[in-house]
C-alpha cells in the first residue's frame, strides 16, 4: 500500500487533500503528516490555513513531524471535551496524583502510631543509590 508522499507523486490526492476536496500538489504540506480521518479533526478545530501555517514556519521535518501528532492529539482532545481539551487530562491526573498523596500520608500515620514518628518518616537514601528526582 502506498504512503501519503508516493499517492502525492502519483497524483492521488494525501488524507488532508481529499478532506479539503482539492488536488495535491507535489510538496504539498500536508502529505507525510495527515491522515484523512486525523485531518479532519485537525481542520475542523484549527483550520486548514491555519495548520499550513504553523507546519510552514517549522523548518525541520522531525518537528513538523512532532507539531502534526500534537495537533492531531490536541484536536481530538478538543473534540471529545470542546472547553478544556487535553487540559482536562491534566486535571484528572492532578487528582489522582493527590489522592495518592493522602493514601500515602494515611499510610504514614498509621505506621506512626504503630511503630513510632521515626519509623514514618521520609526514607534515608541508601549510601551509593542514587537519590529520587
């Protein structure tokens, strides 16, 4: 099956093309990056023109290659929760991560209480380990 660049060079239209009804072009910005399915989610948050743009402006094909999956990430967030986007994913993990914290902090007094404030307190790093970030 041929990739997005080889249909580009064959005249086939790429993904983003047949979402926008129009001819692909050879270079066209948004062959390698696009699927049909991924664009349409990106043009229906961020535009078309808008897209192009910011592709254009990257220089390097690794990171247009990083800012296409962010967009394409970004835009199906903002499908699924049109108000906060992949912000909402942060926030759940805000507080699974502080719901963690009281299970810990739980667990510390009731091992103060059993075995005394010494035996709950933070660990010592052991000589020669590395110390947690």
């Amino acid at each position: 099956m041929p990739d997005e660049e080889e249909q580009a060079l064959a005249g086939a239209p790429c993904g983003a093309c047949r979402t926008l009804w129009r001819r692909c072009v050879s270079g066209c910005v948004f062959a390698p990056y696009f699927t049909a399915d991924d664009f349409a989610a990106v043009h229906g948050v961020f535009d078309a023109s808008n897209v192009s743009k910011m592709l254009e402006r990257i220089e390097l094909p690794e990171q247009r290659w990083v800012a296409a999956v962010t967009l394409v990430e970004e835009a199906k967030a903002r499908q699924r929760d049109p108000t906060f986007g992949r912000v909402s994913y942060i926030r759940i993990l805000q507080e699974v991560n502080d719901k963690a914290r009281e299970l810990v902090d739980a667990a510390r007094e009731e091992i103060a209480t059993e075995f005394g404030a010494l035996a709950a307190a933070e660990p010592l790093p052991i000589l020669g380990a590395r110390a947690r970030a």
